[in-house]
C-alpha cells in the first residue's frame, strides 16, 4: 500500500490540500506546540478526525514554545515532535510552524491572531479545531475562524491534563 508522507512544509502542503478541497473532501486543522503528548491530545485528534476528512497538524516552533511557556520547553524539539504527531493514525498530515511564525511575548494576542490568520489562509480548512475548554483564547479563535471563512469545530477538553502539568508534576 502507498502511504502518503505525513510532514511537508507549509507551502507544499497548501499546494496539495487543493486536490482535496476539489474532489469535495473536508479539512481540518488544529495547531498547537503538542510537546509532550498525553490522552487529552490523542482524544482531541480522535474526535476532529470523526468530523473531517483531513485532518491537518500545525506545530508550533521550539522558539515559540520558549517564549510563551519558558526557558526549559520544549521538552521535545520540533523534529521530534513532528515525528510523534505524524504517527498519530488520526493525523493525515503535520507541519512545522516556521521560525518567522513567532510570538514576541507571553499572552501577545493580536501577534497570536495575526500568525493564526496567515496559516489560515494558506491551508483554507472548513475547520478550525478548539478545544471546549471555555478559555479566553478558545472563544477568541470561536470568532476569527467565522470571519475567515469556515467553521469551528469543538472537541473535548480534558481538565487536569497538560503537558505543562506533567512536566512540572516531573521536575524538568
């Protein structure tokens, strides 16, 4: 059997999500820094790929992930983590959000929304991806990806579990 290779860039896969959109298929999309996985992620992924045909996986970079979580993230670097994400059977494809894809400071939400709208518009999902977590960036994406052109697609939220969680619950 032909397996399709999961990882590509940015701009290759937009190229190659078109034949999809064409043939009538249905593309979702979640990004996210995904550094350490645990169930909350895999059930997400789970019930986005229930809803879509596509599901593509953006990740954010290592530097990024330094700047919004702090000094000692990621745990996992980028080629790792693109690895882990891409042998998710949930996952039709994963990308890494580029260097140039990156946030200033901690909580800078109009940088945040800016990146999130380029990607957007590169990929051209019907579906934005959001945990119901109920939290201020969750009900902040709810809106921008209606005025975008597509739908936000709600999965479960698992309270308690994080990567962040784990991390500090580990020492590291």
């Amino acid at each position: 059997m032909y397996l399709v290779k999961k990882i590509k860039e940015l701009n290759v896969l937009s190229k190659e999500l078109k034949s999809y959109k064409q043939k009538g298929k249905t593309i979702g999309l979640i990004t996210g820094a995904f550094d350490v996985i645990h169930a909350g992620h895999k059930t997400m992924m789970r019930e986005a790929k229930e809803s879509v045909d596509v599901l593509v996986v953006g990740l954010e970079s290592d530097k990024t992930i330094s700047t919004t979580k702090g000094d000692n993230r990621p745990i996992n670097n980028i080629s790792q983590r693109l690895e882990n994400i891409s042998s998710i059977s949930h996952v039709d494809f994963v990308f890494p959000i580029g260097q140039e894809y990156k946030y200033e400071k901690q909580g800078d939400l109009a940088e945040i929304k800016k990146i999130q709208k380029q990607i957007f518009m590169k990929i051209k999902p019907d579906y934005l991806v959001i945990p119901s977590s109920g939290d201020y960036p969750s009900v902040e994406k709810k809106k921008d990806v209606e005025k975008w052109g597509a739908k936000p697609l709600e999965v479960s939220y698992t309270p308690g579990i994080s990567s962040t969680k784990i991390i500090d619950e580990l020492g590291l």
